[in-house]
C-alpha cells in the first residue's frame, strides 16, 4: 500500500508571498544550510512590522490611544527590535536578559513593559532605573517594589486582575487583593505610580476580553476618583492567528482518525489553525463591541484611558520558518519514516503534548529523480523514540532523500526556540535574517 491508497489528508499552509520566493530560489536554501552545517530558522522581519503596523493602524482607525508591546517570549531573535523602535512601539519581557537585549538594541526604559509572576528584585530593581511599566501580581511583590523604589527610583506599575473565569490560574490578584493593592497604591506614591490595570486570558474568544476590559474601564473610573493617576488598561495577548484554510482545518477535525498518526498516536487537543478574526481583525472586533450602547473604543475615549496589548504570535504570523536537513528515510508497512538533522524541540507544539500540524514542505536537492507519491512521518535525530517532529503521516510528491531539505512553515510564534535544547551536544539551529534587495535579489544574513 502507497499514499495514494492511504487517504490521508493535506494541510498546506497559507503561505506568505516571501516565503515563496525563497523556495523559488532554488540554491538560496542549500546555499544557506552548506553555511550553517544543519538546521536553521528563517526570519523576515519585514512582515513583522507589516503585521505591527495593523495593529497601530486598528488603534488610530478608532480614535483610541494605545501601545503595541511586542510579546517577546515568542520569539528571541533581534532582528524583531529595530523594527519596534522604528515604529514606536513597544516590548513585554519577563526576565533580566531579555530586558537587557531590549535596550541593547534601542528600546527605550519607558517603551517596555515588565510581566511574568514573582520578579527577582534585580529585575524589579533594573524597570525602576530605565521607567519600564511592571505589572504587580502579588501583593507582596508590590512590597518588595515599593522598597526597592526608594533608592532605584519611583515605578510606574499596573496591577494584574485575576481572570473571573479562571479563578485557579496563579497569574493576577483577586478582587479582595486588587481593592488592598489599590489602597496602598495611594499611600505608596509617589515612590509608586499605579497608572493602570492589566489582565490576561487564555483562549481566543473576542467577547471575554472586551467584558472583562469594560469592567476594567469602570475600575480605572472609580480609581481615578480616589486620585490616582490612571491612564492605561492592558487587554494582554491571545489574538488568534490562521494557519490554514477552513475548509482544510475543518475536513481534518471531522474526519480525523488514529492511524493518520505514527503509531496511532492520540492528541486531545490542537490549536485552532483556521480561526476568525485574527491578528488586527481581533483588535477592532473587540474595540467595537457595545456596552450601555456604545463601543468599546468609545468608552476608552471617554474615560482618557489609553489601550496596551500583547501580541507576541499575532505578530509573528507569516514571519518565519524552520528547515530541516534530511538525513534519511526508510519505508514502514504503508507508510515511511523521515529522519532529519536536527530536534523535535525546534517544534515546541510538541513539547506541549500537541502537534504543529500544517504539512511540512519538501525542497528536493534533485528534483528531475523519478517520482511517486508517499506519505511520511517525521522523526528527529536524537535517540528517543518520543523526538518526533510530525507523528501525522503527511503525503509528500516523492521520497525524501538524504540531502533535501524539509521546510516547516510560519513557526517564528512560539515555535522556534521556546523549548530548544542541545540534547546529544548538538548546536541551537541558529536564525538566518532575510531581506529584499532593491534589485529583487533576497540577501540574508545570520541574526545577531
């Protein structure tokens, strides 16, 4: 039995017109791999800041004041922060290096925001010195804070809410702890500057995020009574991103059967690769979405009360990929077994008891070879039976063969080096930065 026989399904990626151009490159790819020696990401930071600019652009189209924090836990490369500074936008970090490597490249103090629970008081203590926003998450890190305040300097904080519907997450302070923190907040000042309120939800639903920031608008209205400076609310991350194409997404989830998968591995769950609305699309959605009548952006305007968000994947989206060298493939019953140089880890989704699922690419070295159809599994080259990239048997043109390449699309958002590892002393694939040169011509060079 052959692919063709197996019926299984495709899921090729929407991909994005760079990324065409640089498989249609034929040597662009091996030119790079025969410099680097083995697996490496691709990244554009142009669609980058394509992707930044329509978020900047939802914001202006509804009159409401706002930042753009780039979340960059998605993704570490550099090459995505002068594209920030250049559009005035912003950073959300969570630890001292990537706070460091922020300003490194130019990002000012008060154009990144401080996130993540229980900050070491040296990253407390480095956001004061540079007038970085730090979200308080507990009320003892408000202590903590406020005490390091005194001699590094007044900070400007937001406190974290609790989400109402998920009162176990360990993220945010509940409501008895938000109304404490606000009251010391006033005598704190001005060592301490309570300027807002922030929040984070899991999931990709419009509604919740534009109910929970309304009661957050009414908040920042009571608050500012008492005579604190309140001017920002953050809506945090979250806005969904597309992979693939509905009707692609949707004949997958309803058919989708056990032995599509090496060994009949089981998922319970996928992120959603069809989605709607996505990225910007999100934003307005949630903008104008009405309360007592009006939208939400009006509220916003009404109450002077300017909009942070977090987008770390929605703007990544388009602007990356991986490629594996292939090092060998053997046939198993109905159905083969890729191997190639590099580690399931380079494909977090993995990592998170789930699979990155839009179909990997094949770029043959020789691609006049005789060719059938196959379908195809993926294997990493560790020693483990579980580094597994792709457990799906995709259906690829022909046979991989030692020397090609296999490309997997759009995984500059929290798939690329969220969970890498030098497992076997093997090196970190490293970033290749891609451009377009006035002349047509693609130039990359390594990211710093």
């Amino acid at each position: 039995m052959n692919a063709v026989t197996l019926d299984l399904p495709t899921l090729p990626a929407i991909e994005p017109e760079w990324q065409r151009r640089v498989r249609a490159d034929r040597q662009l790819l091996f030119d790079i791999h025969h410099a680097v020696g083995g697996p490496f990401h691709v990244v554009y930071p142009a669609q980058f800041s394509e992707n930044l600019r329509s978020f900047q652009r939802t914001l202006a189209a509804h009159g409401v004041r706002g930042q753009v924090y780039y979340g960059k836990k998605a993704n570490k490369a550099g090459c995505w922060l002068p594209e920030i500074v250049d559009l005035d936008a912003a950073v959300d970090v969570a630890s001292e290096p990537e706070l460091v490597h922020a300003l490194a490249h130019g990002v000012r103090g008060r154009d990144i925001g401080v996130t993540g629970a229980a900050k070491t008081d040296a990253l407390l203590r480095l956001a004061a010195r540079h007038d970085c926003v730090v979200a308080v998450d507990a009320l003892d890190e408000l202590a903590r804070l406020a005490e390091i305040a005194q001699s590094a300097g007044p900070v400007r904080i937001l406190l974290r809410r609790l989400p109402p519907n998920a009162p176990h997450s360990r993220f945010g302070l509940s409501a008895d702890d938000l109304d404490t923190a606000i009251t010391l907040c006033a005598r704190l000042r001005p060592a301490v500057e309570l300027i807002g309120f922030s929040f984070h939800l899991d999931g990709y639903a419009v509604a919740p995020r534009a109910e929970l920031a309304f009661d957050l608008i009414r908040l920042c209205a009571k608050t500012k009574a008492q005579g604190l400076p309140i001017t920002a609310l953050s809506v945090g991350g979250g806005f969904a991103c597309r992979y693939l194409r509905d009707k692609d997404w949707n004949a997958f989830l309803a058919h989708r059967r056990d032995d599509w998968f090496h060994a009949g591995k089981r998922f319970e769950k996928f992120y959603p690769y069809a989605q709607s609305p996505t990225g910007a699309d999100m934003l307005d959605a949630i903008l104008a979405t009405t309360f007592d009548g009006r939208t939400l952006a009006t509220h916003l305007r009404d109450n002077d009360i300017q909009l942070f968000l977090e987008p770390g994947r929605a703007l990544l989206i388009d602007a990356g990929c991986t490629v594996f060298p292939v090092l060998g493939y053997k046939q198993n019953a109905d159905y083969g077994i890729t191997t190639v140089h590099g580690l399931s880890m380079s494909v977090s989704e993995q990592w998170k008891g789930s699979e990155f699922l839009p179909d990997p690419i094949l770029v043959p070295r020789n691609s006049d070879r005789a060719t059938s159809p196959i379908a195809t599994c993926v294997g990493g080259a560790s020693c483990m039976e579980y580094d597994v990239l792709t457990w799906r048997k995709v259906p690829m043109p022909q046979r991989p063969e030692p020397g090609d390449l296999l490309l997997y699309p759009n995984t500059a958002g929290y798939q690329m080096d969220k969970n890498e590892s030098e497992f076997h002393q093997l090196p970190l694939p490293p970033k290749v930065v891609v451009s377009t040169h006035e002349e047509g011509r693609i130039r990359w060079r390594m990211d710093k």
